[in-house]
C-alpha cells in the first residue's frame, strides 16, 4: 500500500519497519574501506597532544599544590584529556615525576590547613561522621604523599637472644645409637 501524497510504501506503525526493503544511494551509503592514516598524520596528532601536555602541566602542579586532586585538574580541562595516558606520560621523565610528587607533598599542607578548618566547623549532629570521614580521607592521603612528614612510623623491636644448644640436644636425642643395633640384613621367610 502506498501513501497518497508521495507514493511512498506505508510503514507498519507499530513496528517502524518498511512494507518494502528500502535500497540507498550509493553517494548515502558507508564506505565498504576505510581510509588508513598516514604516520605523518599519527605522529603530528601525538605531537600536538604532547605539546598540549606540557601546556597543562604546570598550570596542573600548582593547583595539585594549592589542594585539588590530579583528577579533579584533567576532568575540568576543556581538551578532554585521558587521565591514564597523561599519568603515564608523567612518570616517563623522572624530572616531571619528581615535580609532580612534590606538587602532591605541598597538597599536603594545604589539606592540614582544610582539616583544622573541618574540625572548627560548627557541624550538625548529622555532619559530624560526614566532617570525621572528610579528615581521615585527607590524613591517609597525607600519609601517602608526604610519608617522611605525616607518615606512620612502624617500628619493630627485636630482642632476646637466639640458642642452637637446645635444638641440637633435641637432634642428639633423635640419633640412634647404632650399637643397640645387631643385624641388619633382610631375612626372606618361606
């Protein structure tokens, strides 16, 4: 059955579908190959995305520094960059790692500030766990990042003293004595 006004087959309403297959023009239709890409093409776009990482890169250090997360600093660049890949690139050169673990050990100071400031609040009851929760987040993080300052020490004390006389009496008692011993040999019995 086709439509009145343009002659077009009528479509089943409940299910979308054509009375008669639907054939598209070529010039509308996926191309059957795709277009590979040059290396030269590759290695421009790896080069603008790594100049581009050297651009957020020191503006990312001083906002990691004055308190925000890594995450937070990449999320909210409008370039849409892959955390994972720019992490990655980070720690590939140890001068950019080094600055960037003392971008996270400067975080740490501004946390302590956050938590006295979290602990003065005039919470609710209701936001006191909230406000307990928020401090001891930030005083892992802080122990993380900067160990040699909010680290935990672990200490382990060895003491006493260590004797082989006792396990060598034991040994001694184990032995047998091989004058309780006659024969040996195997006997066969008929």
């Amino acid at each position: 059955m086709n439509n009145e006004f343009t002659g077009a087959p009528v479509t089943d309403q409940v299910t979308h579908q054509s009375a008669y297959p639907v054939e598209l023009p070529d010039w509308l239709s996926a191309p059957e190959q795709t277009i590979p890409i040059s290396p030269i093409v590759i290695k421009a776009q790896t080069d603008l995305m790594l100049t581009q990482y050297e651009i957020v890169f020191m503006r990312a250090l001083e906002q990691i520094a004055s308190g925000r997360t890594f995450q937070s600093v990449i999320d909210q660049d409008f370039r849409e960059f892959e955390y994972g890949a720019f992490l990655r690139w980070i720690k590939k050169d140890p001068i950019r790692h080094q600055l960037y673990k003392e971008a996270k050990e400067l975080r740490t100071e501004t946390w302590a500030n956050e938590m006295i400031q979290i602990a003065d609040a005039n919470d609710s009851l209701e936001d006191v766990n909230r406000s307990r929760l928020r401090i001891d987040t930030r005083k892992w993080l802080m122990g993380a990042d900067n160990r040699k300052q909010y680290g935990e020490v672990k200490t382990i004390d060895v003491g006493g003293q260590i004797s082989i006389l006792g396990a060598l009496a034991q040994a001694d008692a184990r032995v047998i004595d091989l004058a309780d011993i006659e024969d040996v040999t195997p006997r066969i019995e008929d």
